[in-house]
C-alpha cells in the first residue's frame, strides 16, 4: 500500500468524519483512515484494505454514480436523486460492500488474522441490511452503528446472506430506535 503511495491514519477516536459521515474507518484515493477507539477497530482497518485491493484490482471498476461519496452527498441532502437512482446507487454500494466483505473473510484465512469470521459476518450481514435501512429512511447512525449493537449482530447468520435487501421488522425497529434515534 505504502509502494502506492498511499498513507494509513489511526486516529484515536470513536469516529471519523468521511464526506460529512460518521464511520469506523474509510478509505480514499490517498489511503485509509480508521478510528481506533472501537473495539472492533482492527477488523475496520482490515475491511478498508480490502476497499484499497479493490481499487487496485482492475478487474473491479464501480462507477462515480456507484460510490460512497455519491450516495453520501444524497443521505446528507446535498444532492438530489430519483428514486430508481437511489436504488441503483444502493444496490451497486451493498454489491461493492460484499465483494469487499468476502475479500475479508480470505485475508482472515490466508493469513489466519485474529478476527472470528462467524461474529464477522454476522457483524458484516448486519451492515448489510443497514444500508438498505438507511436508504429507506435516508439517514445515517448517530453515535452508535450497527456492528456495535450485540441484538442486531445476534440476529444475524455466520454466513453470508444471499441479499441484504430484506430487513425484517425487528432490525428495522431496532436500528430506527438505537442508529437514528427515531422513536
Ligand atoms: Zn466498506
């Protein structure tokens, strides 16, 4: 990572800010950023290289209206999108977030990493379902994510779900009340 000139920031909080969004870690064209004031803050860090093999893998190409920054200047208002863009846009983000997400789970074999993989994916399916949340509602969490609140993540298979786009209604309520703190 470092021979492409890229740089790795620990920053020693519980969030950091990427395009006006709170979140465990991102990674951008210049490098990885993740806070380490989380317990899980090691698997961030691992789930944000995966994001960077993509990049390098040219075999692995999202499009600008495909990407993070895109969907996150529409969930904080700054842009406008219909709502089959909103779709494609959420589709295309949880696709990219699998394909990243399973990246992991062959780092974690291939160099037997300190991670559980059942609680990972179980974590990972409850990001997942999240997005589609998200979307729905068009909201992002406030202080505590999904991967942080043991009743989600329990719910969740240790394996990978096939799509990530059927909530059911006990995650929906959950993380209405304890993500966006809706009543
Ligand atoms: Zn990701």
């Amino acid at each position: 990572m470092i021979d492409e000139g890229m740089s790795i920031k620990l920053i020693a909080k519980n969030s950091v800010m990427c395009d006006g969004v709170a979140t465990g870690g991102y990674c951008s064209g210049s490098g990885i950023t993740v806070a380490t004031k989380r317990s899980d803050w090691f698997e961030t860090f691992i789930h944000e290289y995966c994001h960077v093999l993509q990049d390098l893998d040219e075999t692995y190409e999202p499009t600008e209206d495909e990407s993070w920054g895109y969907y996150d200047a529409w969930l904080l208002g700054k842009k406008k999108l219909s709502a089959e863009a909103v779709t494609q846009c959420t589709n295309a983000i949880r696709a990219n977030e699998m394909d990243c997400e399973r990246r992991v789970v062959q780092l974690i074999h291939k160099y037997n990493l300190p991670i559980n993989e059942g609680r990972y994916i179980q974590k990972a399916n409850s990001y997942g379902l999240f997005y589609t949340v998200a979307a729905k509602y068009r909201s992002w969490y406030k202080g505590t994510s999904p991967g942080q609140i043991d009743e989600l993540v329990d719910m969740m298979p240790r394996e990978f779900k096939k799509y990530w786009h059927r909530v059911p209604k006990k995650f929906e309520q959950i993380v209405k009340e304890r993500c966006f703190k809706l009543a």
